[in-house]
C-alpha cells in the first residue's frame, strides 16, 4: 500500500507540474494560446493518454511479476510504471516551449510543439525498445559494474559539485570550508 501511494503521488506531481508549466502558456500576454485550444489539448488529449498509458503499462508490468512468481514458484513484485520526471519537463521546455516561442506564440505554435514533442516521445520510445533487444547481448559482453560506474561517477560529481558550488557562493563563509577540505 506504501508503494502504491507512492508511486501514485509522484506521478500525480509530474504530471500536473508539466500540465501547469503548458497551462503558463496560456498567460504570455498577446502571443497567449487560447483557453479553448489548451483545455482541449491539456485535458483533452494529454490526461486521458497519460490515464491509459499507465493503466496498460501498470497491467502489463503486474501479468509480468505473477508470470515469473508462478514460474519460478518465488516471489516478484511488479517493476513501478510511471512518468519519467526529468523526460516530462524535458519535453515540455526544450520541445514544447522552444518551438511555441521561436514560431512567435498563439494556437498554431503551442500545436505544432505539441506534435513535434509527440513524435520525439514516440522515437523515444523506438530506441528505446532498440536499445532493450540487445540489453542481455550487452550484459554478457560488459559486466554490470562496468555498467554502473558512469552512473555513480555522474552521482559523486553532482553530489560534489553541489557542495561546492553552495560554499563558493558566499566566499567569505566558503573560503574557510574550502580550505579546511
């Protein structure tokens, strides 16, 4: 029950995070796409294809956890379905609000945004799926930790850098951190 409220929460907090952050093009002054465009296209396109995708992604990777429990006679639990977070604001600043701005705003550019980022999710997906076929070929060439160290080694710089960055920021109170590191 824990996993599923929170699984359903953080999904609940993407997708209205990336619904809002469209909505804000709905309030850019004179170049504002229409109310009747971005309600039919918010809540008429993106929430009910969002619902289905994770009922039918949430269904298939739960048959897949009772298939490999009756199986190998242990038990699996389903891998967690959802949105990617990083992918859904991705795709709504880089694709959606990048073509809405450089076509000059209004209907016409929050559509063709909204269809170029359509066809950039579903090529996504595409190498995605590419990428999944030759995934056990890769893991009997690689070992896994070879596998994870770039993972850990972006982790470590981020995690550093961060702290870095806070103590640089106010030199007077960041010189004495840095030089006792």
């Amino acid at each position: 029950l824990g996993s599923l409220s929170q699984l359903f929460f953080d999904n609940l907090s993407t997708l209205l995070g990336a619904l809002f952050a469209l909505q804000g093009l709905g309030n850019v002054g004179p170049i504002s796409v229409s109310p009747d465009v971005m309600n039919e296209y918010v809540w008429g396109r993106i929430v009910p294809g969002v619902g289905i995708s994770l009922l039918i992604g949430n269904v298939y990777y739960s048959w897949q956890a009772v298939r490999l429990t009756e199986y190998y006679g242990r038990q699996y639990t389903a891998q967690p379905y959802g949105l990617n977070t990083p992918a859904a604001f991705a795709f709504v600043f880089n694709i959606i609000y990048t073509i809405f701005f450089q076509n000059g705003g209004g209907d016409a550019s929050f559509i063709l945004g909204y269809k170029i980022a359509l066809a950039a999710n579903f090529i996504t997906g595409i190498i995605s799926v590419a990428l999944g076929l030759i995934g056990p070929i890769m893991l009997k060439v690689v070992p896994p930790a070879g596998l994870m160290v770039p993972i850990a080694g972006i982790g470590f710089a981020f995690l550093g850098l961060e702290q870095l960055s806070y103590s640089i920021a106010a030199p007077i109170v960041g010189f004495n951190t840095i030089m006792w590191v």
